[in-house]
C-alpha cells in the first residue's frame, strides 16, 4: 500500500518535471538556435538547419558585425542607453525621495498625476512628439531617442522609486536632521547610498527597455548611421533575407549582451518586476 | 522674513520634483493634449495649414469598417493573452511551487528569457519557425505525417492573428509566472495543511485554495494583459503589418498607417484618442468591479 503511494508520487512528480521541463525548452530553444545557426557555415547551415553545427566559425557573426554595420548599431545602442538611463535616473530617484521620504502641500495629489501616465498608451503622444522632434530638429540625432524618454519613462520611474525610498525608516530622516543635513544633503550621503541596491533593478530594466526601443528609433531615426539595434536588425534582415546564418548573426548579436546582462542581473530583474506589481 | 523663510522651507521638497515635472509635462502631458487638438483638424503633415473640421475625424472612425475590425482584433488578442500566457503562468507557478522540485531558479530565469529580448528578433525567430517552406512548425507536422497541416501561418488570414498571439504569448507567459511565484511565496502554508487534512487532492486545492487567494494577482495580471493588448504595436508590425489584407489590423498598427504612412495626421490622432480612451475606460471599469468583488 504505502509503496503504491510512493510509486504514484513518484510518476506524478516525473509528470511535473515533463511539463517544466518542455516549457524551458520552449522558451530558450528558440534563442540557442539562433546562436547555434550564427555559428554555422552558409551551407551547413542549409543543409542541416536543426542539426548542431559541424564546424564552429566565426566568419558570419564577422560580417554581421563590420559589412552588416551591426557593431555600428551596437555602439549606437550603447550611445543612447547610456544618458537615457542615467537620466532617468537622476530625475526619478530626486523626485522619488521627495514623494517617499519629504512631506509638502499637494505631494499625493502630484503624485498620482505622475501615475496618471502609466494608463496612457505610447500612441497617444506619438503624432506631436514626432513634430516636436522634427520642429527642434532633432529627427536623425542621437537626442531624438534620449530627451523625450526622459519624459514618457517617468511615470514608472518614480513609482518604483518612491517605493524604494518609502522602505527606508523614517528614523533616518530624524537622525540626518540632527546632523544638520538639509534636504539635499541627506538625499546625497545618506538617502541615495542605502537605495542604491534597489535601484539596480530599476536600472537594469530602463537599460532593456532602452536596448529594445523599437518606437521612438522607428520614427524618430532613419539615416543608417543613428540607428540603433532593433531598427539596424530589420532592416538588415530585410537586406539580407536569404543570407540566413547572417541573419542569425544579427539576431546573436542584438540578443546575446541583453541575455548576458539578464542573466548576470537576474535577481534583479525578478525583484524589479514583483516589486514594481506585487507591492502596489 | 521669517514667513517667507517658512514658506519657502515648506515648499523646498517641490524642487526635486520640479526636473521630473518638467519632462514629464514636455514629453507625455502636452503631447496627449496635442493629439486631442490634432484630432479635431484636417492636416498632412507637412502644409503650414491645419484645417479645423470639428468632429469629422470621429464621425469618419465610426462608420470606418477597418476601425471595427481591427478593434475587434485586439479584443480577440485580449481573450487569448488571458487564457493562453495569464493561465499558463499561473499553472507553471503552481507546479514549480510544489514540494520538492529541484532548480526552481534555472527554470525561473529560462522561462522569463524571451521577454528580455527585442522584440525585432522575435520577430525573426517566429518568422522562422513558421516559414512556410522550411519553418520549424511546417517541418514539425510533415515529420509526424500531417502534412496537410502545414500551411503559410503568417500568409493565411485565418492563422494570422492565433500565429502572432503565440509568438507574443511567447514573450509573455514567463513575466506571468515570476508573478504568480512572487505572489504565492506570500501564502500563509496552514491553508494547504488544512486542504491536506481535509482530503482535498492537487486539482480542488488548485481552485479553493490557490486561485481565490491570488485574486489580487489574477486581477493584475488580467488588467496587464488588457492594458497591453489594447496598445499591441512591435510584434504585428515587425512580423505583417497588419497584413494580409488587414486580418491582422490591430488600432495601433492602424493608427501608425493613417498618421505616418498616409500623412492622414488628424484621423490618426482620432484613432489615438480613441484608444487611450477605450483603455483608461477598461481599466476604470474592470478595477471597479474588482475592488467590488473583494
């Protein structure tokens, strides 16, 4: 009787396992066999699409890179997300210490203006913004990608952050009066050095967002030498539709560092997002 | 003096907000309003004109066919995010959640993988698989001799729209599984002790006791799920455009047609009002009778 028992639990936690398992491999089977099909040679490739490669090279994901211009869009990548994220930032955690930790007429009321933005689909604000842009002359720069982030980020920016500041005790703010800091100066040495870990996962997620930007490079860019990685992948896979180990080579070089980092961060990123929902 | 001092004191935390504001309001408040003021006019893009027409752009959109559709589109991607992600999140959650499975962390992080990806290589990568000629999906049915199964999934309009939501649902079920992981790590275990003791096997703990305590979970996720399939853009975009023969039209990619495409400014901007109206509706409404349901 009890081995009976112990055999059904036994075939029901295989069942469980079977059923994990074939999901991880929907999920990252895909991803590895573009990897794989970027390491292939053309005709090997052709022949076998499935099969794992029957020499490692290196010449596809070569020419992908310099030919295919895909490392001057990574560059570009890196160009943009790196003030944009900065720069959102900044603004956040400053306004999301005052809404946590500062007290003054009309905080709630300001803040749920913020959070008002979070109800408000992209495609509302897109037509002006692509004029705005157009009329500061900023289509074709760098700038068209950063600036207007700065604003649209906003809304999710200072809610995480507000939550983040909120965390800390309160005790703090008296003990920092007590040293004669003002606001400011408890924001820089004590406030900001003690949220830094939480921000991480704020980063981490405004870098893939920033990374992945497909939008605002769609209409704000279309001279090849500002774009950045998504809007440079399609339009070299529409150039190179046929040629599909290149293809795959531009897909391994979009994907990899943003999995890199995911997978480096991951805690991060898990605690960013039930953060940002769980919490409320 | 010494008022003013106060005064000022008082209203010193406003200047950390004051940057954020200020983007903010230039970025995303002013352009909303815009859009509704473009949305009353006649305008190209490019003439220094723009003529008011007053509600002639909404009038238009009601009585445009291609509106309906493509609204009804996305209500259809709404229907599917909820059972096919939103459930099988949840259901992943749960048996990862159960006693003495091992690598919960490798399986966390490979089922969110997807959706740290541009979405330009999902694009590509789904392109692939359902290539009508050599895609993994067609190859798949060929080998287990349903050969006449295999069909051009991205060129057929009735496989078009189930073929997108797939790929996106692709991009999308791990996000709902960390949630659902994240929320049940918060339940108290003595329910389950008790559902033991009381007889009750895997499947009726799952519906009396897991899913009434995840309301609030399920109600987020669901109002997620409504919100982004409402403003669903990258995918259809990258993978149809809408196409073929708009079957896969949904309000976003109509929008960009009208507005960026056919320089039509004014019906595009309607477009847009329209469907940040539907979705703050939707949510307002669907919050509401979650709240009452608690």
């Amino acid at each position: 009787m009890g081995e009976k028992i112990e055999i059904r639990a036994m075939v029901n936690r295989g069942l469980v396992y079977a059923v994990l398992v074939a999901f991880l491999l929907l999920s990252v089977m895909p991803l590895v066999w573009m990897v794989v099909a970027a390491l292939k040679e053309t005709s090997d490739l052709n022949q076998n699409p499935f099969s794992f490669p029957s020499r490692i090279t290196f010449e596809n994901i070569i020419e992908a890179w310099t030919v295919g211009k895909m490392g001057k869009y990574f560059v570009n990548s890196l160009i943009v997300a790196i003030p944009r994220v900065f720069g959102i930032l900044v603004l956040a955690s400053l306004a999301g210490y005052a809404f946590g930790k500062l007290k003054f007429p009309g905080r709630d009321a300001l803040f749920y203006f913020f959070l008002f933005g979070m109800m408000i689909p992209i495609q509302a604000m897109i037509i002006p913004l692509y004029y705005n842009m157009q009329n500061m002359n900023l289509i074709n720069t760098y700038w068209a990608l950063i600036i207007p982030s700065l604003g649209l980020s906003m809304p999710f920016a200072i809610f995480m952050m507000r939550a983040f500041f909120r965390d800390l005790p309160d005790e703090l703010m008296e003990a920092a009066k007590i040293d004669s800091c003002n606001h400011f100066t408890a924001f820089i040495y004590i406030m900001l050095p003690l949220v830094l870990p939480a921000i991480t996962s704020l980063l981490v997620f405004e870098f893939m967002w920033s990374w992945n930007d497909f939008l605002l490079p769609l209409l704000f860019v279309y001279d090849d030498n500002y774009r950045t990685l998504p809007l440079g992948l399609m339009y070299f896979s529409g150039e190179y539709t046929t040629d599909h180990s290149l293809v795959a080579s531009g897909v391994a070089i979009a994907v990899v560092p943003i999995i890199l980092v995911y997978i480096l961060f991951q805690r991060k990123f898990i605690e960013g997002i039930t953060a940002g929902s769980v919490k409320g | 003096m010494g008022l003013i001092f106060r005064k000022a004191k008082q209203w010193s935390p406003v200047l950390f907000v004051l940057p954020a504001l200020l983007f903010y309001v230039v970025f995303l408040v002013i352009p909303i309003l815009r859009t509704v003021q473009f949305s009353f006019y006649s305008w190209d893009g490019a003439s220094p004109v723009m003529q008011f027409v007053g509600l002639q752009n909404y009038e238009r959109l009601i009585k445009d066919d291609l509106f309906w559709t493509s609204l009804s589109h996305n209500l259809f991607w709404i229907a599917s995010t909820i059972i096919l992600p939103v459930f099988l999140g949840l259901i992943l959650a749960v048996l990862l959640s159960a006693k003495g499975i091992k690598g919960r962390l490798v399986f966390r992080v490979t089922y969110f993988m997807p959706a740290v990806v541009s979405l330009v290589a999902v694009g590509i990568i789904w392109n692939w698989i359902y290539h009508p000629d050599w895609g993994v999906l067609n190859e798949f049915f060929r080998a287990i001799g349903l050969g006449r199964w295999a069909q051009p999934w991205l060129g057929n309009e009735s496989t078009v729209l189930p073929a997108l939501i797939v790929a996106g649902s692709w991009t999308y079920y791990g996000f709902c599984m960390v949630i659902f992981m994240a929320a049940m790590q918060g339940i108290d275990q003595s329910y389950y002790e008790v559902a033991t003791i009381e007889g009750a096997n895997p499947v009726q703990t799952f519906f009396y006791v897991t899913v009434p305590l995840l309301k609030n979970t399920i109600t987020l996720l669901v109002l997620n799920s409504l919100i982004g399939s409402f403003k669903v853009f990258d995918i259809i975009y990258l993978m149809t455009k809408g196409g073929p023969f708009h079957s896969s039209e949904v309000i976003a990619t109509y929008m960009f047609n009208q507005a960026f495409q056919m320089n039509d400014v004014g019906f595009g901007a309607a477009i847009s009002v329209s469907l940040a109206l539907i979705i703050c509706i939707c949510s307002v409404t669907y919050m509401r009778f979650a709240e009452r349901n608690e």
